[in-house]
C-alpha cells in the first residue's frame, strides 16, 4: 500500500474501500420534514430521527413510571412513546409534546428486571439480549453455539420471566469480535497480524490528536500502523473490554498529526461528521467497515448485552454491555468501525455480531457518546483540514478552494473529500478503489480476495466482498 505525504501530515479517517450500491445510494440529501402544529393534541408532529432522545429525555422525566420506552417510527417520522396504563393526563402530555402515545404492558422496571434475572441465570457464550420498544419485550438471542443444556437453560429462563415479557430465537451464526481480517489499522500480537477499522478521529483530553476504536483491537495490541507492515503510528492510551463496553482511545504518536473527523465511505469521498449522539430504536444508520465497506439498517435494540466466547479461556465467556443492536450486517476484519448517520451523527463502534453480509445477522455497536465519556475525548479534528482542501455532503457541487457545501456533483481542486455522489477533481486524493491486496486473518493463515465495485460518479454496483481496501483507504498520511 502506498501512501502520498508531506510534511504536515493528515491522517485520513478511513473504515474501506468500496461503498455498496445500496448504502451509496441512501446516502442523499433529503429534507428535514416539517412539523405540524399539535399543541392542541391534534395530528403528531413529523421528526428527525435525531430528535427522539431529547424529546424522550424530557416526556420521561414527566411521565415517571407511565413511561415504558420510545422508538422512531421512520416511515411516518413520528416519535412513539409507551406507556404502562390509562391515565389521560399521560396520553394528553404525549399529544402535545406532538408524539404518539402506545399503551403496552411491560414497565421499564419490569423490563430492566428481566436482563438482569437473564444476566445471573443465563449468561452463556452465544447469547445476547436487549430491549425492543417497538415489542415492548427483551429480545433474547443464541447463536448456533448455544446446543443442548444450554439451550434448555436459556429456554428455561426466558419463560420464567413471564408471559410476553420477553421472545427467544436461534440466530444462524456465531457472536464473535470481529477483529481479524479487513484492511485498515494493523498490529502484531501473539506471533500474527491483528487487523481492525478506525472508528472516529477525536481529540483526547490532553489534547492530543486520537482515534476511537473496539476495545477488543486495543486489548490485543498496544501499538498500530496504517500499513500491514509498517511502522506504528499510534499507541492505545485506554482500552476497555470485556465488561462495561467495548472501546479503545489510541493516540497518534505524532503530536502534529491531523486528524479530520470525517467518515471515509470509499471511493475518495468522506462525510463529515459534526457531533455524536445517542442510538434511537427505528432509526436508520450506516456502517462503515474495512472488509465490507458501506452498509445500512436499521437500529433494533438498546443496552444490549453479549456474551462472547472468550478467546483467552475455552470455558470462559466475555460479557459486554451496553451495547446497540441493530440489523446491518458487519464482517471480521469492521471491528471498531464506524456506525453514523445521514447527517453526520457518530453513533457506535463495531463490537461484534453474527452472520455476515451475504447471509445478514446481528451486530452489535459500543455507543460512541459512552466511549467519549468514559475516556474524556471529544470529537473533532486534532488539525482538521489544510488550505485545499473540500469536503461535501452528498449531492451535486462545484467549487474549489477550502469549502463546506451541500450534496452534489463535484469539481475542484486540491485535496478533496466529499461523501457519495459524483466527483471529478485534481490534486491529492484518497484513492478509489483499484489497487487492491488480500489480507488474512488474525492468525496470519488465511488470504481474502479484494473485493470491488463499479466507482463511476454516483452509479455504484457491487460491494466489497472478503478482505481487499483500496490504495489510500485506510489510515492513510498525505
């Protein structure tokens, strides 16, 4: 892998190559709905999804124990509130606060009741579970590894929580980190390559430029490169997994790298990330990831607990929790990888899951608003952008020089960053993908093949299949 630098150097945020058609493509402007009057509890406001956890916030804080949970209703941009009983005076709050009042019949009391009987009597390699407002239950998962006693004391467990109170399913793959494979930081450990996705460019609270990723990937090495087998550029300054999260703050050992908070979606374009905030159930959202690239889906659960199979002891199990579940698939080689949104929302960190991007699966998300918390960074740029360069929403644009617009086509010049749509420029770039290699997996013992995907303007086919990263798409120096 090459890398173009100069002496003040840009470290690019980077999780893949190729974006998939379908992620690509829901990638466009759209307008912010309007909202319409309801202050007299008449028709329900119209939302962004960004909205639900302030309004949630405030509802939950006046309703008390009537309140049992929200969700975004995305296809009507409405807010759904639950509510345990009948009281009027509740319903008539939620109407004029322009959401949609949802009697159910679990309490979050009762709720946070059951994840806690699962987590003393069933907490088992292979299992997960979170809270689903849009079913008002716990959603109770196993993999393919949960068999025999087991199962018959994961089943045993769920249904001693009480009719409706909580659902079990069988998903078909294995819950496991996905730290091997993929294409973007690097590290050795244990005598093989550990490989692993940046998630988001911070500034750590010293003030020195830094990355977010997995807490599994800074666990197992201390130090990462931006090539296979290149020099370290960055040092884990702190790492938590398993337990209460699974996040990683590394610092870029060059104290003049800049370090732009930006998502790199393939193909030299990028969105710009603005603030982080919290997962909302039913709202839409994007990972990106060295392996896969670009995939979309939608958020189905919140504090979610997973218990991995340990790597470090056969009969041993690592519980993380916390957690956003969602449905967007994810593979080995995304963890640490980006979850955001639309409008530049940082939202999660790729933990782990199960299933792949052929079959689908769960995956599971650490909250990036936790991880900053917990590590005291803030998200941002250490430097951000020099003179040249652009960065755009996606959509159509013209401009050159240092420029912050709105979605469109694109032609400029100097170094340029713009998120899905076409895009012709000159000067340096993050590559397209072409020049792709295979990488192994963590034991060093396997290859994948690069995938690849038509980059031609806004006209995506294909997604990146097995392990390729193009020339430039990873933590790449310019």
């Amino acid at each position: 892998m090459s890398h173009k630098r100069i002496p003040k150097r840009k470290a690019v945020i980077a999780a893949g190559s190729v974006a998939a058609l379908g992620a690509a493509a829901l990638l466009l402007p759209n307008a912010n709905a309007s909202q319409t009057d309801s202050s007299q509890g008449g028709t329900p406001k119209t939302f962004k999804a960004a909205d639900v956890s302030d309004l949630a916030a405030q509802l939950a804080s006046q309703l008390g124990d009537a309140f049992a949970g929200s969700y975004y209703n995305a296809d009507k941009q409405q807010i759904v509130v639950n509510v345990v009983g009948d009281d009027s005076n509740v319903v008539n709050t939620i109407r004029k606060a322009g959401a949609v009042p949802n009697q159910v019949r679990n309490s979050t009391a009762t709720l946070r009741a059951a994840a806690k009987t699962l987590r003393t009597k069933a907490t088992i390699p292979g299992t997960a579970w979170s809270v689903d407002p849009k079913t008002n239950e716990v959603r109770v998962t196993a993999d393919s590894t949960v068999t025999g006693a087991k199962w018959n004391t994961l089943e045993s467990t769920v249904k001693g929580l009480g009719s409706g109170v909580a659902t079990l399913k069988k998903s078909g793959g294995t819950f496991k980190t996905f730290v091997s494979g993929g294409d973007a930081i690097f590290a050795q450990a244990n005598g093989g390559g550990v490989r692993c996705s940046l998630g988001f460019n911070v500034t750590a609270g010293d003030g020195s430029p830094a990355f977010l990723t997995a807490g599994h990937c800074g666990v197992a090495a201390k130090q990462w490169s931006d090539s296979q087998n290149g020099q370290p550029i960055a040092t884990v300054d702190q790492a938590t997994f398993p337990g209460n999260g699974d996040f990683s703050l590394v610092k870029y050992d060059d104290p003049a790298t800049q370090a732009p908070s930006e998502v790199n979606v393939g193909n030299g374009q990028t969105v710009q990330i603005t603030k982080a905030a919290d997962a909302v159930v039913g709202q839409q959202v994007f990972r990106m990831g060295s392996t896969t690239g670009l995939h979309d889906g939608t958020v189905t659960g919140l504090d979610a607990t997973v218990n991995f199979q340990s790597e470090t002891d056969p009969n041993g199990v690592d519980t993380v929790t916390g957690l956003i579940q969602t449905n967007v698939c994810a593979e080995a080689g995304d963890s640490g990888g980006s979850l955001f949104t639309r409008d530049g929302s940082a939202i999660g960190l790729t933990s782990g899951g199960s299933g792949d991007c052929t079959t689908g699966g769960e995956t599971f998300f650490q909250p990036v608003t936790t991880a900053l918390q917990a590590t005291g960074a803030t998200l941002g740029a250490g430097g951000a952008a020099g003179a040249g360069d652009q960065s755009a929403s996606p959509g159509d644009q013209s401009g050159a020089g240092d420029q912050s617009a709105s979605p469109g086509d694109q032609s400029g010049a100097g170094d340029q960053s713009a998120s899905p749509g076409d895009q012709s420029g000159a000067g340096d770039q993050s590559a397209s993908p072409g020049d792709q290699s295979g990488a192994g997996d963590q034991s060093g013992t396997g290859e994948q093949a690069g995938g690849s995907a038509d980059p031609s303007g806004s006209d995506q086919s294909g997604q990146a299949q097995g392990g390729g990263a193009a020339d430039g798409s990873s933590l790449s120096g310019h």
